[in-house]
C-alpha cells in the first residue's frame, strides 16, 4: 500500500470528537441536598474496570457491600482496606461483568462508589470530584440518562456458579458478614 493510500483510510487526519471514545462511554450528573451524584453508562467490561480504576481515589478504608440478586444474600463489613477491596474487584471482573445481577458497593466518609446489578456505576460525594475525574477519563457528559435497556430479575437471571463462587471467595477475603435476604415471590 502506498503513503499516499494509508493516509487516506488513516484516522490520524481526520477531526472526529468521538475518536478516542466510544460513544457508549458517557456520564449524568446531579445534586440534590448537598449530594452530588454521577451515574454512568458504559459496557459491563469496562463498568467493571471503572470502578476497580475509581475506587483508588476513595479513602483508605471503607464499608463494603455486596449484594447478590440471584441468591439473595448480602454481605456486608465495615473498615476493610481499599486495597484490599480493589484486590477481591480485579479478582471477581471477568464473572461480574459476564453475568451481572450483582450489586458492589464501597462507602467512604464523603463518596460511595456502586456497581448496580444492571453494571451501571453510580458515585455519591460531597463534592463534585468525580465529575472532573470521569471527564479526564475521556466519559462525555449527558444532560439525561437513557431508557433502562435491562431490568435484571432473579427469575430472569441464569445460573453462574463461577460468579458464586467469586462472590463467596471475595466475602471471605474481605472478612464480609453474610445474611440471607427473603425471596419476595
């Protein structure tokens, strides 16, 4: 292939705003009594991925909850190092972003960061950081969220003992205390 025709198919010389960001990649955000709130919408591999690489920028230690929607068990433990937190998130991405339906949530004094059952991540802060955070991330702003694509349920939600087991090995790891969540049928 000439230079000449390289150039041609190259995206090097062109001016496209989404060419270093899928446009998939995007956040919303909103305040309501001194709470700041961003939600964001990305593909469940990199929902994953978000929250493991955003969780570095919450404080040293925080409260952890995971919830399971296909058992309905709960665990749940306070203090737990945030390094430790991110160890049992990398170890648990590959079957959290496959079969979702899980929802991990880390606490902080001033943010809450939450990875939603529909692998949707939402922060709560007392201040604005985030937004500055995610837009550094190359996320592009939204002024609305999207239509729902996916309401999991746990009837709706197949078996995944891989996750299971990760879920059971990451509360274990991090010292998480279990309760059992009535089936509502």
């Amino acid at each position: 292939m000439s230079l000449h025709a390289r150039n041609a198919v190259s995206l090097v010389n062109r001016d496209e705003s989404d060419r270093f960001r899928p446009p998939s990649d995007w956040f919303v955000t909103s305040r309501s009594d001194g709470v700041y709130v961003a939600r964001i919408g990305v593909t469940s591999e990199r929902a994953v991925d978000l929250l493991h690489a955003l969780s570095v920028h919450l404080d040293p230690e925080v409260d952890v909850f995971l919830s399971d929607e296909r058992s309905g068990t709960e665990w749940g433990g306070t203090d737990v190092p945030v390094s430790e937190f991110r160890d049992a998130l990398g170890r648990m991405r590959f079957p959290l972003a496959t079969y979702g339906g899980v929802e991990v949530t880390a606490v902080g004094p001033n943010d809450q960061l939450s990875l939603t059952s529909e692998l949707q991540v939402v922060i709560y802060a007392r201040s604005d950081r985030w937004y500055f955070l995610l837009d550094g991330l190359g996320l592009s702003e939204r002024t609305e969220l999207p239509a729902p694509s996916w309401t999991p349920s746990r009837s709706s939600l197949v078996s995944a003992p891989e996750l299971t087991a990760a879920l059971t090995a990451a509360a274990a790891r991090l010292g998480l205390a279990t309760r059992a969540v009535p089936v509502s049928r």
